[in-house]
C-alpha cells in the first residue's frame, strides 16, 4: 500500500492574509522610495558643490536604494501571480532574484568606493565641511524615516530584507560623513572624508554578502539554515510504526516557506495514511514546514530481515543519501 501526499497547509484564509499583508508592504516600500528619491536629487547638486566624495557616495548609495526598493516592489507584484504553465511555483523566487541583485549592487557599489577613497587619501581634494555635516544630519534624518517605514514591512523575507539592509546602510554612511564633515570642519583634515567611506565600505560588503550568501542558498536549493535535515529525518524515523525515511529533501520555495519530500517505510500491519498525517503534523508543529510531500509505503521483506539481523547490512549502500532507521544506524 502505498500513500502519496502532497500538503500545502493553510488555505483560502491565509491566502487571503498574505494578500493584505503584501499590499500593507508595498504601501510602507512606496513611502520610503518617495523619501529616499527626493533627498537624493538634493544631494547630488550639493556633494558636487562641496567637493565630497562622501556626500556624492552617499547619492550614489541612496541611488541603488531606490532602485532596490523598485525592484523589491516589482518582485511582489510578480511572486503574487498565480501558478500557471510550466511556472509551478508561480513567480514566487523573483523576491530572491531582487535580493540577490541587491546584494550584488551592494557589493560592486563598495568597490567602487573602495577605491575611489584610496585615491582620495592619497590625495585629498578640498572639502566643505559646513556642508557636509548639514546635509548629512538631513539624510540622517530622512534615512531613519525610510527604514522606520520599510521595517514596518515584513522583514523575513528577503526581497524586503535587501531593500531595508540598503537603507541601513546609507544610514550608516550618513552618519559617518557627518562625523567626517565635522572633522573637516573643525580640524581642516580632509581625509576624514575618505576614511569614513571606507568604514561604510565595510559594512556595504558585509550586508551584499549576507544577501548573495542567503539568496545563492535558495537557489542551489539547500536546506533552511535554521533546519538540520538529518535531525528532521531522525525525528521522523522515531514514530512507532515508520521503519526507514530516505530520499529526504528541504529546501526553500520562497523566504519564509520551507518545503520536504521524502520517501517513508512503514511496518506492514501500519496504515500508510495514518502515518503520514502523523507525521505531517510533526513537521508542521515541530519546524514549521506545511508544504510536504510524503510518499508512505510498506517496508519490503529484505528491509524487515535487515533489521531482525537475518542478512547483512547492505541496505544503505543506495544512491538515495542519507538513511535514517529507527535503530542505531550510521548514516
């Protein structure tokens, strides 16, 4: 006997849910796109007044914020699609494929920077620090806006999470070419200019990194950090009547939805669907997984001996990956 099952939790209602809540998020995105476009122009005429490659920095980096949040904002309208054709999932990843070219504008932006501030160490230009610190206490202030607003949205996902790390940093540059300007300002050290954009620097390539590394994850189709699968398949294997979980696969559709397939054997006398709606409601409370496909069966006679000690042990040498016994097993 044989059940195959395929669950995708919650319905109709929590559809809905999700529905109201995207439409709460892009209404946050368009408001700190609104801020963050309108500062910008701004800034761009006064960093070429002032002679700061700090506050220029800051537009550019301003420039790739706004772009990210267009970009968060067109992968919501298209992961919201249904699923149709060959597009299974829907457009569900194109939230991945806005965080991972977030990530990545983060990561060449900071190069660029990266040396555009070596060469101004080695030689600084002159710099304007009266206005440099009043225009940067002004992005501050409206920087601290635009992220209030996108950490309104719902941040486990990463499409939001990439447009909210780009805010956070222009904040950070913000801040730092204010304390540069004061510098300049009041000691005539023009390099502080330039050194508070490589400590910006840093922490862009440190955020880029943290969304390629996240995004590149979904992609390959590796587990959730957060879900051992191996514990998962242990966990699994300890029901009474399940004999051998293989063929156990957990990756990530989308941010924030998990999904598992696996192949369960089960004692011969055990009711397969049974079993499976045991377990699914396992992998629902205990991980949070409500998108599973379970394929039960009955375990087959060579398995059954196996595990009496009848006949040696050469099950596990199979191409499926990892097994998992409900004995002492070495995987």
């Amino acid at each position: 006997m044989t059940s195959a099952h395929h669950d995708h939790g919650p319905g109709e209602h929590a559809g809905h849910a999700r529905g109201v809540a995207a439409d709460a998020d892009r209404r946050w995105l368009a408001i700190a796109l609104t801020l963050i476009a309108s500062f910008m122009a701004a800034e761009v005429v006064i960093g070429v007044i002032a002679r700061s490659l700090a506050l220029i920095s800051d537009a550019a980096h301003m420039l790739t914020d706004a772009v990210s949040i267009v970009l968060a904002l067109i992968a919501m309208r298209l992961s919201a699609r249904p699923a149709r054709g060959g597009f299974t999932y829907g457009l569900k990843r194109a939230e991945i494929l806005s965080a991972q070219a977030n990530g990545l504008t983060l990561l060449l932006l900071g190069a660029w920077l990266a040396y555009e501030a070596v060469r101004r160490l080695i030689d600084p230009p002159e710099v304007e620090g009266g206005l440099v610190v009043g225009t940067a206490l002004a992005g501050i202030a409206v920087n601290v806006a635009a992220a209030w607003c996108i950490s309104k949205a719902n941040r486990t996902s990463l499409n939001v999470e990439g447009a909210y790390q780009h805010i956070l940093n222009d904040l950070f540059a913000f801040i730092g070419t204010a304390v540069a300007g004061l510098v300049v300002l009041l000691t005539g050290f023009a390099r502080a200019d330039a050194i508070a954009t490589l400590v910006v620097v840093v922490l862009m390539v440190r955020a880029g990194y943290g969304l390629v590394r996240e995004s590149g994850r979904i992609f390959l189709e590796a587990a959730p950090a957060h879900l051992d699968p191996d514990t998962i398949g242990d966990r699994l294997v300890a029901h009474s009547a399940v004999t051998e979980v293989h063929d156990l696969h957990v990756w990530t559709i989308t941010s924030g939805q998990p999904a598992l397939s696996a192949h369960v054997l089960v004692t011969p006398v055990t009711d397969c669907h049974t079993v499976r709606r045991d377990l699914e409601r396992t992998l629902q409370s205990d991980y949070g997984i409500s998108h599973t496909t379970l394929q039960v069966d009955h375990a087959p006679k060579d398995l059954l001996d196996v595990r009496a000690g009848a006949v040696d042990d050469a099950h596990c040498e199979t191409p499926h990956g990892p097994v998992h016994r409900d004995e002492p097993h070495t995987h």
